[in-house]
C-alpha cells in the first residue's frame, strides 16, 4: 500500500471513516499531518471525525500535541484555536 504515500495513507483514512473504523482514520491521518502538517485537507478531515465521535477533548490534545511538534503551521494553528473554541468547519466531503 505505500506506506510512504502520504497521500495513498489519507485515502486509506478516508476508507476507514468511511467504514466507522474511526480510530484507524485518525491514525492514518495524523501520521500524514505529521509528516505534511500543512495539509489543509487532512485536518479538516481529522476534525470532521473528531465531530462524528463528538469528543471535543481529545481533538483538543490532538491538535495541541501537533502544535507542539509544529509550532510554524498556519494549518496546526488555526485548528487548534478552532478546537479550543469549540468549533468546526465544514470539511470537505468524501465524495470530492
């Protein structure tokens, strides 16, 4: 599967949302944000599973954990805050 794919390692996330198989989306998606943490779509797609699971306190140590690792990410920053507001965006869809 290419595991070096990142971009391969996003669609497999999205098979696992897809499928209910949330924790494994998450896993599959964090490992591309750490390796691209300015991947817009790959965090918007870590919160719009973080809205289906409605746990706002995890997706809040999720996205503080990657701030930590990445503090020079527009894309990290700007979900963090969202997260410690409460909000979401509207994530793009599976089907784009």
């Amino acid at each position: 599967l290419e595991p070096d794919n990142l971009w391969r390692q996003v669609r497999l996330g999205e098979l696992y949302e897809a499928q209910g198989r949330y924790d494994d989306s998450l896993a599959r998606y964090r490992r591309v944000l750490v390796g691209v943490p300015d991947s817009p779509y790959t965090a918007s797609r870590v919160d719009a599973v973080y809205e289906l699971v409605d746990d706002p306190v995890r997706r809040l140590r999720e996205w503080t954990g990657l701030a930590e690792d990445h503090p020079d990410s527009q894309v990290v920053r700007q979900h963090l805050e969202l997260a410690r507001e409460g909000r979401y965006v509207d994530a793009p869809s599976l089907c784009e």
